[in-house]
C-alpha cells in the first residue's frame, strides 16, 4: 500500500505571508495510464474536506489562484502565495493511483 | 447540482449493528464511484473503501476490510456502510464523497456522519 507523508504537521503564518506544504509518496504516484492521481484537500473547522487540487497541479472550480499544486513522481507541493484568515484549517495530500487510495496525516495551516 | 446527503447522527451501544447512508443526486450516480472516509475524533482522514455502483464493484482498505461492508442501491442512488456489531473505537464522524472518474479526485462530499458508540 501507498503511504503518504505530509510535513509540517503545523504551520503558524502571518496574515499575507506565503505557506508551502510538502507531500511524499512511498512509491511513485504515476499511473499506467500516465496521469498522477495526487489531490490536495482542504478542512476548515467543523466542515467537511473541500476538494483544491487535483492531478498534481490543477484548482478545482471555485478555487482561488493563491492556491498551487506542483510536484512530480513521489514529492508534491501546496503553496499558498498569501494566506488569507479564511484558509485556516488542515490540508491533506490524497493518492488515488493504487487501491487502496490514501490521505496524508495533514498539516494544520494556523495564523500566527 | 451535484449533492450527497447523509443519514443522521448515531448513537449505538458496542456489538449493536447500523448502516448509514448517502443520497446522491444531481449526476448518474451510476457512473461515479463513491468513497467513504473515516474520521476520528480529533484526527486526520482515513480512506475505508469505495464502491461503484454501475456494477458493485467494491474496494476496501486492509484496515477495514471484514470490519464494514460498503455497498449501493441503485434503485435510489443511495450507497450504504454498514458494521454488523460495533465498537467503541468506531466512534468517529464518516464521511461519503464522488471520485470523479476521470481525474480521480473526491469532488463532491457529504455533510458527514457522526457515530457514536458508548455503553
């Protein structure tokens, strides 16, 4: 089975400031097909997740451009380019190459 | 518009049984896999399973296979999760959401729900 890493586990940033979560893969997240299934999910408080990002680098509908995914193989990256007070919450890193499917642990994005 | 709507809030005594639900509606739900993910109280997402309800195709995670049993009702666009006699540990907020099917991505999630296991 895939195992994926998030570092940080937390992430104190100021207001306007950039933020950049790491991801890693136990083994390459590129399909058969070509395609790598690496998204990138949002959980504000007492929500449910909230798709972001999905196939390394591409924002969902509705997403706002400060938020960017890039990576490749086994190491992915989400950079927010100014955090708002609104992106508080715990991003996690999914892989949906290989079944079983699986999250990373989150990283928890607070404001400082 | 593409919604899943889940059943209620649950509280169980341990080696009861329950299957909760998720409604979709808005798409084919026969055409979308549908995914259920656990979380514990004050803890991360974990992936349990997934099934397709075009032809009931079902996946598990190791760390849940013989503990659930995911399955769909095509009838009623409705998929299910059962446990045939629950834990304490099984207290969690569980969550359904769509794998879209060509980026295979969870897009579209239910509200959650939460399950509680106490004696």
């Amino acid at each position: 089975d895939i195992v994926m890493t998030q570092i940080p586990l937390s992430s104190p940033v100021t207001l306007g400031q950039p933020a950049s979560i790491s991801c890693r893969s136990s083994q390459s997240l590129v399909h058969s097909d070509g395609n790598t299934y690496l998204s990138w999910l949002q959980q504000r408080p007492g929500q449910p997740p909230r798709l972001l990002i999905y196939k390394i680098s591409n924002r969902f509908s509705g997403v706002p451009d400060r938020f960017s995914g890039s990576g490749a193989g086994t190491d992915f990256t989400l950079k927010i380019s100014r955090v708002e007070a609104e992106d508080v919450g715990v991003y996690y890193c999914m892989q949906a190459t290989q079944f079983p499917h699986s999250f990373g642990g989150g990283t928890k994005v607070e404001i400082k | 518009e593409v919604q899943l709507v889940q059943s209620g809030a649950e509280v169980k005594k341990p080696g009861e049984s329950l299957k909760i639900s998720c409604k979709g509606s808005g798409y084919t739900f026969t055409s979308y896999w549908v995914g259920w993910v656990r979380q514990m109280p004050g803890k991360g997402l974990e992936w349990m399973g997934i099934i397709y309800p075009g032809d009931s195709d079902t996946r598990y995670s190791p760390s849940f296979q013989g503990q659930v049993t995911i399955s769909a009702d095509r009838s009623i666009s409705t998929a299910y999760l059962q446990w045939s006699s629950l834990k304490a540990s099984d207290t969690a907020l569980y969550y359904c959401a769509r794998l879209h099917w060509r980026s295979l991505h969870f897009d579209y999630w239910g509200q959650g729900t939460l399950v509680t296991v106490s004696s």
